[in-house]
C-alpha cells in the first residue's frame, strides 16, 4: 500500500491518571493496523518533558505488559513547533522528525484532557483525535459541566461548589440542609474518581475535603443519587452517533478508582444495559444532546443516573475516555457493531476531517 499515517500516540502526563494513560496507549498501539499506521510514541513524564519513545515492533505482546514505557534518555527530549510546515522538533539527538499527520492524545485528566494538549496541537497546526479546546475544558471541569446542562434544562445532581480558599467556611449543617445525606465529595477537575468520597457524616467530611483539595483547588460536593450507572458513547462530528447503552454494577459502595482499573472483580459491565426501548432511545437522544451543548466533537463518554422513579441524570463528560482492556467506550462501540481497530480508523478519520474544515476558514478580512 502507499504511504502510511504518521499517528502520535500521546501519553502519560502530569496527573494522577498517569499510569491509566499508560494503559490506554498499549491498547490503542496493540489495535492499530500496522499495514495502514506509523505509530510515533510520545511519551509525557510526570513532570512535563515530552520524550519521544523507542520503535515498538507491531505487536508488542505479553512482554510488555499492560503499558507503553515512558522514555526517560535526555536525548529523547521533544518540541512542539507551531505551524503546518515542521509540527514536531527533536530538541536533543537527531535534529528533527518528521511531522506527524495525526495526533492521538490518550491523555486523562488535567494536562491532557482538559484543553491544554488541544490548544498546543492546534497552535501547531496538527490534526488531533477528540474534542477541541472549548468541549475539553467545560467537559473536564464538572462545576461548568453542570451548570451548562442545567441551563439548558437537563436534570443533574443537585451539587455545591467551593474554593480552597473556602474550605474553613464549609460548614456540615448547611451542606446536609441543602444535598442530605449521604454526599459526595470531589475534585472538580478529575476523572477516574480519583479523590472522591462518600460521605455520611462531619467527621468523613473533613477528610473527604482534604482528599479532595489535595488534587484541585475547586471541588463539587453533590447530592447522592440512588439509582443505576448507566453509560453511552457518541461518536462523530457534526452528525453524531450513540452506541449501545452499557451498565456498571459495582461491587462497593460507588464505581471507585481500584474499582476501574486494579481489582478485575470491583464492577462488572452488563452490555448492553436492560432498558426498555423507549428509555434506550430517550437517553441515547439525551447523550447526542449532552454532547452537543458541551461542544465536543470526535467522541466522549456520557455517564447517566437513572433512578427508580425512571428519571435520568447526568452525572459526568468524558472526552478522552478510557481505552483499557477494562474500559466502557471501546466496549460499547464493539457491541454497536465497530470493533477496537475500525473504532481507532473513524477517530482518526474525524480528525483529519475537522482539520480540512478548519484550514478553509479565512485567516485575513481581505
């Protein structure tokens, strides 16, 4: 065949979700149809330095573990260069690389997902797979998440935001006046309920607002919602698709961090979920609509409360969402009927497409 596609895997980063990017990327490499992709590995430590990774042979196998390794040479060092013409610059070593034609950023959590990564890729001209910087940002901060869908009339968890600057002037008594009991206690701007507590009393919850203001400086305390954890993943630009709806069933008390991703038996997946067709359809609907007022684009995971009573809310966005072997999205598309390799194919697709389109728009008045 002819010339293949450059694609950059982007991974690591500086956030706590660090090694489940690691995870992610293997997936993603292990997918790519070798015959059609160039993989060029990145690497981001956790802290900063961008290092460009050693050739892998096509199939890493079981050697390798479950992670793509982190480069850690100084001469592996690398820059981005604004600008279509050059992209990518090798700052130590080899002079220069050859730029990219996509960019895969397997990025979860602040640094990544949050519209950093996306504004660097698109000042330097380089096509990327995932939502631009406007549906990372409000997506990755659950503060602004809800307060759009709210407005927009979609039903969320009733939820309070404070500051770290506010945190001796959280008082018990206000909280559980206004969320009840249990509530739950998180960053604003994490995924992977990574610092996230249930809370059933003042005690837990000067520890819950530690935890949580250990990894941002603003964090939601929301009400609990008693109710199924159903999930849907949406694919696609301008005219989007919903997949199959999926349901977590976690083992403990809510769909924790070792839940997801350490202990094989903390949640179990039912796909697709048990609804009915009219409730599949309405959240499915509901899903393409939440992704459209978020502004995202290539792809994101919609994560649903769906009570007793039948109603439905929205708990969370995620726009670069887990690509392990234990992830939902992959899982959802291959049971839509797009295997994990076809799934990498339209994302990158997506990509290249948005970009054609954005390199039409006039850069001058004349």
């Amino acid at each position: 065949m002819g010339d293949k596609i450059r694609i950059g895997l982007v991974f690591g980063g500086k956030s706590v979700e660090h090694e489940i990017s690691l995870q992610s990327a293997k997936n993603i490499f292990d997918a790519l149809d070798k015959e059609k992709y160039q993989a060029v590995l990145i690497g981001i430590d956790k802290e900063g330095k961008w290092l460009l990774g050693k050739p892998l042979p096509a199939e890493t196998g079981s050697k390798a573990g479950n992670q793509l390794p982190i480069p850690n040479l100084a001469e592996n060092r690398m820059a981005l260069v604004p600008g279509d013409s050059q992209g990518l610059l090798q700052i130590s070593g080899a002079p220069s690389l050859k730029e990219v034609d996509v960019v895969f950023p397997v990025l979860h959590g602040p640094y990544g997902e949050d519209g950093s990564v996306q504004g660097l890729l698109k000042l330097a001209g380089i096509p990327f797979v995932g939502p631009s910087i406007l549906g990372s940002a409000v997506s990755m901060d659950k503060d602004f998440t809800k307060r759009l869908l709210r407005d927009a009339g979609i039903k969320v968890a009733d939820f309070l935001v404070y500051g770290k600057h506010q945190m001796k002037s959280i008082r018990f008594q206000e909280v559980t006046a206004s969320l009840g009991l249990p509530f739950f206690v998180k960053p604003a701007n994490l995924g992977s309920s990574v610092g996230i507590s249930k809370v059933r009393s003042e005690s837990e919850m000067h520890a819950a607002l530690e935890k949580a203001f250990a990894f941002d400086r603003k964090i939601l305390i929301e009400r609990a919602i008693k109710g199924r954890e159903i999930e849907c993943g949406i694919l696609g630009n301008e005219n989007p698709s919903a997949s199959i709806l999926g349901e977590v069933l976690p083992k403990a008390d809510f769909y924790s961090y070792e839940a997801k991703y350490i202990d094989e038996n903390g949640a179990a997946l039912e796909l697709p979920a048990r609804l009915s067709e009219e409730k599949s359809a309405e959240m499915r609907g509901l899903a393409l609509r939440v992704f459209d007022i978020l502004a995202c684009e290539g792809m994101a995971r919609v994560d649903f409360f769906l009570t007793e009573a039948g109603e439905v809310l929205v708990n969370e966005v995620n726009t670069i969402p887990g690509f392990t072997r234990n992830s939902m999205y992959p899982k959802l598309w291959e049971m839509s009927g797009v295997p994990y390799p076809k799934l990498i194919d339209r994302l990158v697709e997506l990509a290249l497409e948005r970009h054609a389109l954005e390199k039409d728009l006039k850069t001058s008045y004349q």
